[in-house]
C-alpha cells in the first residue's frame, strides 16, 4: 500500500510541476506580446 501512496505524491508533483511550467511560460509569452506591442506603437 505505501508504492500506491508513493505513486500517488509523485504524480501530483509531477502535475503541479507541469502548470507550473505552463504558467510561467504563459507569464513570459503575454510579457512577450505586449512588449512587441509597445514596440508596433511606438513606430
């Protein structure tokens, strides 16, 4: 029963993990946009 409990931590870690690198990639490409944007108006 403890390898359930021990592939179940591991797969949340896994998940969060993965939104978490979501999410900054997310942060970095909106950051992206409107930096491009200031950029286009700028001109």
């Amino acid at each position: 029963m403890s390898y359930l409990y021990a592939a179940y931590i591991a797969t949340w870690t896994i998940h969060i993990t993965y939104l978490a690198t979501l999410l900054r990639r997310y942060t970095r490409l909106r950051n992206e946009i409107a930096e491009f944007k200031g950029r286009i108006e700028d001109k």
